[in-house]
C-alpha cells in the first residue's frame, strides 16, 4: 500500500465531518440561550459517550445529570490488581489508534501518558510468535515468517485496492477533503452493504489466486491486530471503515489505564464555562456520584421526558440522552413506545452485539524479556493461535513492577466457550493451551494475586460487548446515527438522544462513541434554542452538505 505522510484520522467515511477541528476552535461549541442556562439534561449511561456529551453540555452552562447502572466509564474499565497501584487489566477497550482524534483531544487534555500497544509483530510487542496447526514461528517482523505470511498480508492489502481505490481513499480522508471522500464512499455503500467481509475476501482476484489455507491463514492470524475470522459474517463497510480510517494501525495504550479518560473528565474544572462558576466539574454538579440505573422513559403530557431510576425516583426532562447499549431500551428499561419511530426501533433492537471474553493475570515481573540461552529468542512472546487462547498480550510496567498478561483475548464463538465457566477454569485452560506453545516455560509459577475475566455478553448493563453490523444493516445505522437531527420528527419523538459506539459507524472504537456524544452535543444545544458560532459550525449546520447516503426502503 502506498505509505503517506500525514497521519491517520478519524474523518468519516459516512459523514465526513472535522469532529477534532470543532472541538479546537477557539470560538467554542456553540451557547444556548441564558434563560436556559443550568436547566437540566438528562443522561443515561456514565460511559465515555454520556460523560464526554455531560462534560460539553456543562461548559455550555446546561446541568447535565447521568444515570449509571454499573460503573463509571462502561467499557472503558480498567480494573486495578489487588496491591499493586497502577498495574490494571483493561476489560473492555484496551488499545487506540492515534487517528482517534476526537478521542485523544480529551486524552491528551487531561495530561495523560500513553505507549504503543504491544500488538503482533510491532516493536512494542518485541517479538511475536505464531502457532497454527501444530507449528510455532518466532518473529520480530514480518519477514522472519514463512513466506505463506507476506503473501496473506499482501493479498489482503491488493484486495482493498482492487475493490476500493484504497489508496485514493486514505488520501482523501488524511485531508480531510469532505467531497473527495463522499464521492469515493458513496458508491461503496451500494455495492457492499449487503456483502460480507468473507464474501469479499473470497471473490477477491488476489485472495482467488491462492489457496483456501491462505484464507484460513487470514482468519486465524490476519494483520496488524491479528485475526479476522470472528468478523467474517459482519458487513465489508463495517470492516472497510475500519481499515480506511487506520483504526487497526498506530494503536496506543494509556499508561496506568484508560479508565483514567472518564474519571478524569468526571473530575474536570473546565477553564473556559458558560453559568457555572469556576471549580465546577460534573463530579461537584452530582455531589460526587451520578444517580443509579434507569428503570423506565415516559413522555409526559407536558412534553417532557419522565426518567424513573431503580429506586423510584422520578424526575422530569426537556431533554433525555441515551448512551446505553440500544437493546436495553427493549429489556431493562420500561421505554415509552412512542418515544421512538416504529422505523427506528427496528433498528434498534436489530442491532446485533457480538460477544468478547478476556482474562488476565498478574505476574512478578515481565520474564518474558528473558533471553533463551541457547536461541536467544524472548522467553515468551505475544502469541496468536488456532488454539483456544487466540491473543495472548504481554504489558510491560518496567523492570521493578509487576507485569500483566492478557492470557486470552477472544470472540463470538472461541468467547462462548469460555462463558459458563469460573475464572480459575479459564485460567487452566489458558495456561494448558500456551503451554503447548511454550513446552518449557512455566508461567503459572510467575502468577501473582487473583486473576480477572470477563464475558461482556454476560454483563446486564451491556448483553454484548460491541455491535458487529451484519449485512443490510446500513439502513438500521442510518436511522440511528441521523436521528440527532430533529427538527422533522414529530413533536412525540423529539427531545431524547441518542449516543454511543453501537449508534456510530464504527462500532467497538471509542471515536465513534465521542463522535456521537458530540453529534448529541449539538442536538441538545438546538434542542434549547442554541447554535454554534458562524465561524464554527457544529454536525447538524453541515448536516445536508456531508449527510451519509441514503438507501431506498
């Protein structure tokens, strides 16, 4: 693939909208109407969508007041090992490309570190080992692999060229040319909506020319962030935009966890504020916690939105945002019906969630860095395998700390299997797995503390851990990534939001996630009478200029 200069950034596809430049602007946001000012917004859900949409609605001068039913962040969780300050296990996501500018804007605010994620064949991993069918390589980059290696990732990367201009694409989007990319994508759209990623792979001339072990190869192992296999039955938009926006290169962890991203927030004393005095944060707004779960959504005949919590408490809103995963609104919480379309509640309760399992372990140091005598080779590597397993991830803390390992990162099917069973039996059957890959090495004797799992599909709050778009789907995120804009709905149907990865384009990135929060900013702030400046035009002033394409019914 041609190599670019400029970095990658999350500019569109389908709405190619400089969510970072509306964020930077000196102008600021935009500002609703004084009278207005410190009335109150509900939100449902304390994740990264629900408090970056609290933070930006604060500095507006609203009062923002989140709703969470588990714990503050969603799945940005970051739970800490018993003793051991700082040294965490990344539950939900765990590694974020730098062309997440949205996301690093509120990164980067807060002053935190991050580092490269130790990612197969990358120099932060060090050196990766591969195991398939019985048989292990040990590499520090692509070259010191098989041939049958390069050939997959060149076939891949000749696949995307051949079907997408993907060049040209890249461009366009590190640019930040709206038109350029619109014209690219828009006739994309029709032609893969209904496709799949492995009807895609597999009709590929380049693919075509190789064998079906070549595919295998690809699902099992992949590129870049390692196997693909789970995503074969999603829609090829769905893993196009992924590759188009550089969501799987360049990726980097925040040191100490990214948990810190919405604590931090949470914590914040904006500079700059409309109404609230200085000092104030979301944090002092909710004296110190946010309310608990949301139990039921009713329209009241007044117009506004009633918001009854688990314990009966009942308050009514001008205006509700909902950042909780979508099928929630269909099971835990009792949603008024006329709230919403009969179209898009469709949409929302076709989403699909795909499933996702890890388990970690603390260990007394990174052994791993340790020399064989008679290979010099590391003791261990970050391992991607057929076997059960899948991803095995190492964390370096530095020499004198704790290291962490991600003994088993996996998806649908591989994540099922570790569903019913207790974390010392995933533990087990982790270690039987890589100690066929590593017959010599002991890693249980290195185990410090208890280990940590998780099977988000198993989570109330959550019934799955990302969505996964199944083909026709396009229209399903149409309706909900455009229901921000409002002023055609009913009257029965306008004043509640929505936000959230699972609304956005790109699913399981945290930038869709923060680009819809903002897109709900901007909703809510017209909600109120309110408009950003002429010379910072917010999501809905550009609305029909860059609006996603629409299909026919």
């Amino acid at each position: 693939m041609t190599v670019l200069p400029e970095p990658g950034v999350g500019f569109g596809p389908d709405f190619p909208f400089d969510f970072e430049g509306w964020l930077r602007h000196p102008a600021g946001l935009g500002a609703v109407p004084p009278e207005r000012h410190g009335e109150e917004v509900a939100i449902v859900g304390a994740g990264i969508s629900g408090i970056v949409a609290g933070y930006e609605l604060m500095r507006l001068g609203l009062k923002p007041v989140l709703y969470e039913a588990g714990l503050l962040g969603g799945r940005l969780r970051s739970q800490a090992f018993q003793g051991a300050e700082g040294i965490v296990a990344e539950l939900g996501g765990m590694r974020f490309p730098r062309s997440s500018t949205a996301f690093f804007h509120y990164v980067d605010g807060l002053g935190l570190a991050t580092k490269p994620f130790p990612n197969p064949l990358t120099p932060a991993a060090g050196s990766t080992v591969i195991d398939l069918e019985g048989r292990t390589y040990y590499a520090e980059t692509l070259a010191d692999l098989p041939p049958l290696f390069s050939e997959v990732a060149e076939a891949y990367e000749a696949a995307l060229e051949e079907a997408f201009s993907f060049a040209a694409m890249r461009r366009a989007i590190r640019a930040r040319d709206a038109e350029a990319v619109r014209a690219l994508w828009e006739p994309l759209v029709h032609l893969w909506d209904e496709r799949t990623f492995y009807d895609f792979v597999t009709n590929s001339d380049a693919f075509q020319r190789l064998s079906f072990h070549h595919r295998e190869v690809f699902g099992q192992v992949g590129f870049g962030t390692g196997g693909w296999d789970s995503d074969f039955p999603n829609s090829m938009l769905e893993i196009l935009r992924v590759n188009a926006l550089e969501f799987d290169t360049d990726q980097h962890l925040v040191v100490g966890g990214v948990g810190q991203v919405p604590h931090g927030l949470w914590r914040a004393t904006p500079e700059r504020m409309a109404h609230w005095p200085k000092g104030t944060s979301l944090a002092s707004l909710h004296r110190g916690a946010p309310r608990p779960g949301v139990a039921a959504l009713k329209r009241l005949p007044d117009g506004r939105i009633e918001v009854t919590d688990r314990w009966g408490r009942r308050q009514a809103f001008a205006a509700v945002l909902a950042t909780c995963q979508s099928w929630l609104l269909t099971t835990s919480i009792a949603t008024d019906e006329s709230l919403f379309s009969h179209k898009l509640w469709m949409a929302l309760d076709r989403t699909r969630y795909m499933q996702s399992s890890k388990t970690f372990v603390m260990v007394d140091r990174p052994f791993w860095r340790d020399k064989d005598p008679l290979t010099g080779r590391d003791a261990m590597s970050m391992t991607l395998t057929d076997r059960l397993t899948r991803g095995t991830y190492l964390f370096d803390n530095g020499p004198d700390q704790p290291g962490v390992i991600c003994l088993t990162y996996s998806w649908m099917s591989d994540a099922l299997k570790m569903l019913p069973l207790p974390v010392d039996q995933r533990v087990r059957l982790a270690l039987s797995a890589l100690r066929q890959v590593y017959p010599t090495l002991d890693i249980a004797s290195h185990i410090v503390g208890d280990p940590i799992t998780v099977s988000w599909e198993a989570d109330p709050n959550f019934l799955g851990a990302f969505k996964g778009a199944l083909p026709g789907h396009y229209r399903y995120n149409h309706r909900m990534y455009s229901h921000f804009m409002q002023k055609d709905l009913p009257a029965t149907e306008r004043g509640i939001f929505l936000a959230g990865d699972d609304v956005s384009w790109t699913p399981a990135w945290v930038e869709g996630a923060v680009q819809t929060a903002l897109n709900a900013v901007w909703g809510i702030m017209a909600h109120f009478g309110g408009r950003s400046p002429a010379d910072n035009p917010g999501p809905g002033d550009v609305w029909d200029r860059l609006k996603p394409v629409a299909l026919g019914e």
